[in-house]
C-alpha cells in the first residue's frame, strides 16, 4: 500500500476540529491517558490485554513512580483488521493518550504509525516484529520486542547447520509476513542459498493452501519455513499432513508463531492435540529466568488458578508488562523535566472542514521529549534488563529457543544467540564469555524429524517419478563412441552416458530421469546452445562431451571432469621408423663419398709420411697396403696399432682426428635426430606457427574450439573449416591447403586419440595449449552437482571410469596411453639393419676368405709332403681330419714363436734398467 495514501485518507477524515488552540494543564497533571490497541480475541491480545492491566495497577500503585498523577489506560480492540485497528487508534488518540502501546500486528502497525508520528505520540509496540518497521519512515515507532530480522538469522542458521540449501517459505502476504521472509532471503542469500516462496492471502481458503502446497512439490526442496499467524500456520500444517508432506522426505521449521499456539510461555510442556505437529522444528523467544520474572508468573498463576484470567501467560505477556512500565518512567521523566503536558491543535487539521468530527484529535506538544526520555530508558523487568538500540528496539542479549515436536512433547534442543549460533548451552552463560568470542562450534540436541527419524532429511529432491529430470544429450554424428541416440527408440549409448550412469548408480538416492536428444542427427549439435539450454531451464541438465569452459561456468554448474582435455593441433606427418637403410640418411651422398675418399687419402697421405722412418709401415707391399686402409679407419676408434713419428705425420693426423671427431659428433646427433622426431610434412610445428600461418584449419562442428580460436587466438574466422568427424578430418588433412583441404586440424585430445587410433599418417605437434575437461552441466545453485561430483570422483577412484573408456575405445585392444611416446625414444633394430647387415657380410666374408687361404695353404703343403696317389686314396673324411691335424700344428707353432719373443724381450728390460 502506497504510504502517502493512507495518511492522506485519515488526515482527510479530521475535517471538523474546534478552532482555535486548546491548552489544558499546567503543572503535574492529575491523570495521564495511555492508550492501548490489541486484538482482544487473540492469543496474544487476550494475555496482554490482562498484563497490561496490571502494569498499570502496579503502577498507580507505586509511590515511586509517577508520584500524585494517575495512569489511565484507554483500551481499543483491533479485531485482527487492519481497518478496524486504524479507527480505533484514532479513537484512543482522541481521549489526548501521550502513548499508545500496541499494537500487536505490523499491518496495523505500520498504518498508524503515520497518525501517531503525525500528532508526536510515541506509539510503543510489544508485537509487531516486522523489521522493516525500525525504519527512519516511523520516527514515533517504538519496538519492546525484537525485531524479525533475528529471528530469520537464527532461522537461516539453523538452515545452514543442517546444509540445506534451498528452502520453501509459506507465509502470509501481509507486511508482517513478506518482510520477515525477506529478511530470512537477505541472510540465506549470504550463505548462497535460495528461498522458494509461497505466499498466501490473508485468511486463504483451504483448498488454496492445499493447491499452493501441492504445487509446491515441483520446485525440488523438501524444507519448508512457515511463517504465519497462529491461526493460519495451524492450518497449513494440517493440511500438509493431509498430503502427506510431513514425512521423512520432509523437514519442516517454523518461526515463533509456533510457540504461541502451543500456548505454553516454557516450551517444555505436552500436548495431546500435536499428532500433525510430529517432527517440526520452531523458533521460541527465550526470556532468561530472573526474581522478577518468577515472581510475574507466580502471581499470574494464582491469577490464573482464580480464574481471574483467561489464559497463561507467554512472553508476550511480559513484554505488555514491561511496556507499561517503559511508558510509565519515561512520562514520569518527561513530566519531571517539562512539567506540564499540553496539545495543541495543528494548523492542518484545523484548516480541514467537513462534517465528520476528529476535533479531539490533537498534537502532543511534548511528543519528542516523551520519545526521547523512553528511548533512554535503562531499568530491569520482568524480561531483564530493558533497553532501547538506535533503530528504537529493544536492546538485550536477543536468545531463540529451538524446539522440536517429538511425540505429545515438546523438547527444547538448543539455542541460538545473536553473535553466538547455535549450541546446546544456556546463552547467558555463554554471554558472560564476553561477546567477541565468535569461534563457538555450532551444536543442536538430537530433533526427531518428520517421520521419526533422527536423522535430517535431505531437504530436496532431484525429481520425482511424476516429473523425472529431464537429461538432454548432443545427438552426435562423428565421433558417435561418445554419445549418440542410436535409433528410434530414442536409446542413447555411449561413453559419456556410461559414465552419468555409473555415478547415478553411485549416489545414495534415486534419480528418476530420461534423456531428451538435442541434434537434428546430420550434424553435431553447437554445445554452447545446448548449455544454454540447461540455463535457461528448457532441459535439467545435460550430459555428454561437454567442454568446462569459462563462459559456460558463468551461466551453469559443472560436475567434477570425467575426462581431461585440451585442445591440440594435428598435421600429416611422414613416417621414417622403418626404414632400413636409416643409418645413412644424416649424410648426403657426396658427403658420404668425400668421408670415404678422406679415409683412403689420409691413410696414403700418412703412409708416405710415415714410411720412411717407421718400421710398422714397412713389410710386404701387401701389407703395407692393408696398414693404409685400415690405419685411418681405425683412427675413428682411436685403435690404430701403428704410431705415428714423424712430425708432419702427427700434424695430419692431428688435424684428421679433429675433423673425424666433428663428423663422428654430429653423425650422431643427425641420426639421433633423423630417428626420433616424426617428420613433418608440413611447416607447422605447433599452434603459434598455425596462427602465423595464413592456412585453413579444420575444428569439430558444434565444438568450442571455433570460438576460442577467433576470440582467444585471434584466428580470423574465414580460416576455419568444419569437419564433422574422422572421416572428414583424414581427407582434409590428406588434400591439403592448396586444393581445399586444412592444413591442420585443432580439436580437443579425446577425439584426437580416437582419430589416430584409426588413421595413421596424422600426428599431434606440440602440447596440448588449453587444459580442460569434460563434465555435466546442471543448472545453477542445483545441489546435484556435488554428489555426482563425488560420485565421479569415486568412479575414477576404483578404476571403473578407465574401465568405462576401455570399453569404447579399446575393443580391438588399446595401446596403452604412453606408448606412442616411449615409442618415438626407442631405436629399433630396423634401423639398423643395413649395419648389422654390413657387419655380418663382412664377418662371413671374411671367414670365408680365410678358410679358403687355409685349405689352400693345406693342399699346396701336402702336395709337397705325400704324393698325390696317396692323397686321392685316403676319403674325404681323412682329408678334414688332417686338415685339422694341421691347424692344431699351426697353432703349437704359434705359441711356440710367442714364448721365445717373451723370453727373450724379459732380459733386454733388465738390460735397459741396469744401465
Ligand atoms: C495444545 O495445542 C493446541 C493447538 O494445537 C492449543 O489450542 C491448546 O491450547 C494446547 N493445549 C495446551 C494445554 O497447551
Ligand atoms: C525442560 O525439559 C528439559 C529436558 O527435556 C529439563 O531438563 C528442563 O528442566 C525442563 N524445563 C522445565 C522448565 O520444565
Ligand atoms: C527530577 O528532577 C530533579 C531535578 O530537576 C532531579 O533531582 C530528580 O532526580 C528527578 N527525578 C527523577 C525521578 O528523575
Ligand atoms: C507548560 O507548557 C508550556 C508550553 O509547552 C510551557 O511554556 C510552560 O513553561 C510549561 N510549564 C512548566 C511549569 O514547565
Ligand atoms: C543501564 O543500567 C545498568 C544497571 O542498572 C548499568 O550497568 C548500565 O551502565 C546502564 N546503561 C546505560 C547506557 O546507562
Ligand atoms: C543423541 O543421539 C546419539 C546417537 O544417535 C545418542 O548417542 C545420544 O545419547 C543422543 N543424545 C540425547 C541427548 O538424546
Ligand atoms: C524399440 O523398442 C522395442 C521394445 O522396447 C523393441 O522391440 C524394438 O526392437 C526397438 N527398436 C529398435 C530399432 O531397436
């Protein structure tokens, strides 16, 4: 309701007022007028109405306060209507009352607040906890009580406590309501949480609340605040045990209404009529026990027990008490200082003209002084000690108690405290610590939930089987081992979906769901509309080869990854591996002709050199031919048997030795080279070499790299090619840039790997330059994503994800992930063929010539020896035998001339060092 308005129409009602100005008094008045404005019918009005009453016979019967002038006390029923409420304030405030008190609901509340701020009489308040009346927009409103926004903080804690993380309010859409729901948002929105509301017209019909609440069930939480009246809270209770909504799957919290209908001041008691209360959970006002208080209670119980009053007392009943009393000291304050109260007519009110009679309705001329000696107020009542903060409530250790419906009792399981949170202890104990002790353990009693259970409820569920969660998936086209619907029926197989099912089986509750494709099945579907379609609510969540990229984490929520990826650049490449002759390649052939030509050179050079003057170069012209081929071969192993002497023979050489050395080093590392790096065919070594590059490059249709190459790399995008899947990647690779092809491909690995499993002649260059994964995209502040979280973390955990990937990419036997790298580091025996092959032709050959030599050497001596009658009687048998018989001899021969050099080489040595 717009403000203006309502003040507006009650000022207009004053139209008729007595002219001129009225001053009545002087002095210390006989009697002062206090009005009060309650709901008589109430719980709450019918006890304050009664210790209202006896405030003030207590206070017109204390000689201290207020000493020779009378409290009189005008009392209006608000009948619970706002309407009503607001003609009879006026009716109070036209019996001259210096303050009203009351009145109970912040509707009515907040409307005559205007009137009372209007005419400067402090209106002081035992009910109303509407925080939003604590603004400066109600200057003259005065709060003995504590204000909501408490309350809900105790609320959103007891909330967070239970790590629930949305919850539904039901509340009454009246002031009193929306704003205590809004505060409770306020204080779950700091804990990330979110509120459902459910707002119901004032006096809603059975059926109403019954379709709300049904209704309801669709949002997902299971916990419910009920914030209402007594009469209202009630019924939305029963009719929530009527829909079977107070069940184990439920939890269900109530704000203090609840303490008030149980009609007990000490939430302790039992109470038969609580079968459709079993399991809640409310909020109570906690009033520490003190001699005053237990005196208040003795004497209204005796009260009570006379049948003087009506009904017990609860705290309200105390805060109407101590009202009184506030507005007695502070008029005995004002009365003390100012001496005389007066009111005056205000030039609007008199200017007004009409026929309805609000002439009585006058300015308290002393209203400010009044409210300000009552916001100073500091004395101890019943409630303890009463003070005033500077948003005119009431200043005190503000203590909730929890309390749970176990059964036909009411059990009281913990407290909660402003700065303290919950715990188990008495809260004025914990006060006394001193207020800056914040590092307190939150703790709470056992509560028997809805159900009986002691354990919480969860406080949500992902679907039902009435609406399952609807899983939309990409209808994939290549690379269909992820994910793709695989005929009409709508199955969906695949990897990824594996992988979602596996994890569902692993959370401890059911998750009914179906999987709604998204594709029209001739092209991969863009993952960024599907994302959005998750965002947007059109789909629950959606599963698949779903890339975690920033601009997608900004608008929903991803599960831990299930794969990691990064994006990689492919290109043809050549293979080298098999080749046989390998060895040769790191020199050209000139290079390999000009080496061989310097070996024969250098070995003629040097034996010219050396030939003259030493002896190893001297012999047999046969020999002397063989030391010059081998001598500068076996210079490259540095085991050549023959020294050189002469000075220029050691020059070449040295000069020889370090040209060998060079040659030698870099063969190696050329051949290295040659035989671990994949060739390249083309330029392109990795992704800033792409970039540079003004070629095409192919990317998946649908995937993100498109976008992250235009916006990230900068890659102009009429460079960029769509492919759909392996098939069309290998035959773009393989037509090149210049007819039409790519000449590099930029996907991510997971496909990559798949590809080259199939297809050779493609490899990866460089590193993988984004690192990702691929997770499930849930809506946001959905509290799925956390359990399947730990549900994949616990598939990867006990292997079954590896196992769920070998299943779809492993079925003709997978090479294991590292073997393409340690492959390229190893050199195989195919390379090396042609050496080995070398070397063994040589070795044979050489065994050959030898054998030859020898049987020749044999026959010419046996021709000498035995005439060849004899030799050609003898069988070929006897031939070997001697053949043998003649090596054996040879040998003897041998050692022979060895032992005689060593013998006679022994006494030349002590020759030279006895000289
Ligand atoms: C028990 O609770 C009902 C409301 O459910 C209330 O009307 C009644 O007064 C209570 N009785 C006692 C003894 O507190
Ligand atoms: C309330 O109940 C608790 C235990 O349930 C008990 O310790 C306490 O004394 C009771 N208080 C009153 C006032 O009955
Ligand atoms: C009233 O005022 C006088 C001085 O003006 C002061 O001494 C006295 O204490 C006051 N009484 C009360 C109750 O405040
Ligand atoms: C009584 O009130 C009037 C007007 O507010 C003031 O002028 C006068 O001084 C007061 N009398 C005493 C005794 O305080
Ligand atoms: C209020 O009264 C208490 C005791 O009566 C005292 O300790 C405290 O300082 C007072 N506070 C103020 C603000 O005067
Ligand atoms: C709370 O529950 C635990 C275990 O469920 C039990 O050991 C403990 O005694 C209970 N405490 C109370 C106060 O009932
Ligand atoms: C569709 O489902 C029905 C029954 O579930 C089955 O008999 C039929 O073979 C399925 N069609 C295909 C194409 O798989």
């Amino acid at each position: 309701m717009d403000p203006c308005k309502v003040s507006a129409t009650l000022f207009g009602l004053v139209l008729s007022l007595s002219l001129g100005r009225h001053v009545r008094g002087s002095g210390r008045p006989e009697a002062v007028n206090i009005g009060a404005v309650l709901s008589y019918g109430s719980p709450i009005g019918k006890v304050a109405r009664t210790a209202i009453e006896i405030a003030v016979g207590d206070v017109n019967a204390d000689p201290d306060i207020l000493a020779g002038t009378r409290l009189d006390l005008v009392m209006e029923d608000t009948n619970c209507s706002p309407f009503v409420g607001s003609i009879g304030v006026l009716k109070v405030l036209a019996k001259d009352t210096v303050a009203i008190i009351g009145p109970q609901s912040s509707t009515v509340a907040h409307i005559i607040s205007y009137i009372s701020s209007g005419l400067r009489v402090p209106l002081v308040s035992f009910a109303a906890t509407d925080p939003t009346l604590s603004s400066l927009q109600y200057p003259f409103f005065v709060r003995m009580q504590q204000t909501d926004a408490y309350q809900m903080t105790a609320m959103a804690d007891l909330i967070g406590y239970h790590g629930w993380r949305n919850v539904i309010a039901v509340y009454v859409d009246d002031d009193y309501g929306r704003n205590g729901i809004y505060a409770l948002d306020n204080e779950l929105a700091k804990k990330l949480s979110k509120v459902y509301r459910i707002a119901l017209p004032v006096g809603a019909s059975r059926a109403y609340i019954s379709d709300m609440l049904q209704g309801s069930k669709v949002f997902g939480p299971r916990v419910y605040v009920v914030h209402a009246n007594v009469d209202s809270g009630l019924k939305i209770f029963s009719i929530a045990q009527e829909l079977q909504m107070i069940t184990d799957e439920y939890a269900w919290l109530a704000t203090d209404w609840l303490c008030t209908a149980l009609g007990a001041s000490e939430p302790n008691g039992t109470n038969s009529s609580l079968h459709y209360l079993q399991g809640i959970v409310g909020l109570c006002q906690h009033i520490p026990q003190s001699r005053r208080r237990g005196a208040f209670q003795a004497r209204w119980s005796e009260l009570y027990g006379k049948e003087m009053v009506s009904s017990e007392l609860n705290v309200y009943g105390l805060y109407a008490y101590d009202t009184v009393w506030a507005v007695a000291r502070s008029i005995d304050d004002f009365l003390n200082e100012s001496g005389n109260i007066t009111f005056t007519s205000t030039d609007e009110l008199v200017n007004m003209k009409g026929k309805l009679q609000f002439d009585k309705l006058r300015t308290f001329a002393g209203g400010q002084l009044l409210l300000t000696k009552l916001l100073r107020q500091n004395f101890t009542g019943v409630i303890g000690q009463v003070q005033f903060d500077r948003d005119r409530n009431l200043k005190s250790g503000i203590i909730y108690e929890v309390i749970n419906i176990d059964g036909a009792l009411v059990r009281k399981v913990g407290y909660w405290a402003n700065l303290k949170g919950l715990s188990t202890t008495l809260p004025e104990i914990m006060y006394r610590s001193g207020p800056q002790n914040f590092s307190i353990s939150q703790t709470l009693g056992n509560i028997t939930w809805p159900g009986g259970k002691g354990k919480a409820p969860r406080g949500w569920v992902a679907a039902t089987n009435e609406r399952p969660l609807r899983i939309g998936f990409p209808f994939r086209v290549g690379y269909v081992e992820f994910v793709t619907k695989v005929n009409e029926n709508h199955t969906v197989e695949g990897f990824c979906i594996d992988v979602f099912e596996a994890a569902v089986k692993l959370i401890p509750y059911n998750i009914p769901h179906q999987f709604v494709s998204f594709g029209d099945g001739h092209s991969n579907p863009s993952y960024s509309d599907l994302v959005n379609m998750v965002s947007d609510k059109v789909i629950d969540a959606a599963v698949g080869d779903i890339a975690i990229t920033t601009v997608r984490t900004a608008i929903v929520d991803f599960t831990q990854p299930y794969v990691s990826t990064g994006l990689v650049v492919v290109v043809p490449i050549k293979d080298v591996k098999s080749n046989t002759w390998a060895f040769l390649r790191p020199f050209s052939v000139i290079m390999w002709c000009v080496t061989v030509a310097f070996f024969f050179l250098i070995g003629v050079v040097i034996w010219l050199l050396e030939h003259r003057v030493n002896s190893d170069f001297r012999g047999s012209p046969k020999r002397q031919c063989v030391t010059i081929f081998l001598f500068s071969f076996s210079t490259l192993f540095q085991s050549q048997q023959e020294d050189t002497l002469s000075t220029l023979g050691r020059f070449v050489m040295m000069v020889w030795l370090f040209l060998l050395m060079v040659i030698t080093s870099s063969y190696t590392a050329s051949l290295t080279s040659f035989l671990t790096v994949q060739q390249l065919s083309t330029s392109i070594n990795g992704i800033d070499c792409l970039i540079a590059s003004n070629e095409p490059i192919g990317y998946q249709e649908g995937s993100f790299a498109r976008d992250y190459m235009i916006n990230a790399l900068n890659i102009h995008r009429s460079r960029l090619v769509s492919l759909a899947g392996p098939e069309a990647y290998a035959t773009a690779l393989r037509v090149g840039p210049k007819d039409g092809g790519v000449a590099a491909i930029v996907d991510e690995l997971p496909y990559i790997e798949l590809f080259l499993q199939r297809t050779s002649g493609f490899g990866i260059v460089g590193q993988p330059f984004t690192r990702s994964g691929w997770g499930f995209a849930l809506p946001r502040g959905s509290p799925l994503p956390l359990d399947l979280s730990s549900a994949i973390m616990k598939l990867s955990e006990n292997g079954d994800l590896q196992r769920i990937h070998d299943k779809w990419f492993c079925k003709a036997g997978c090479t294991p992930q590292t073997a393409g790298s340690s492959d390229s580091d190893q050199l195989h025996l195919s390379n090396f063929w042609g050496l080995f092959l070398i070397c063994g032709i040589a070795a044979v050959v050489s065994l050959f010539i030898f054998l030859i030599r020898a049987i020749n050497q044999y026959i010419r001596l046996n021709k000498k020896h035995k005439g060849p009658a004899e030799q050609s009687r003898k069988g070929c048998c006897q031939a070997i035998y001697s053949f043998f018989d003649f090596i054996d001899e040879k040998e003897e021969a041998i050692k022979n001339i060895f032992k005689q050099r060593k013998s006679s080489s022994q006494p030349q040595v002590g020759i030279v060092e006895l000289t």
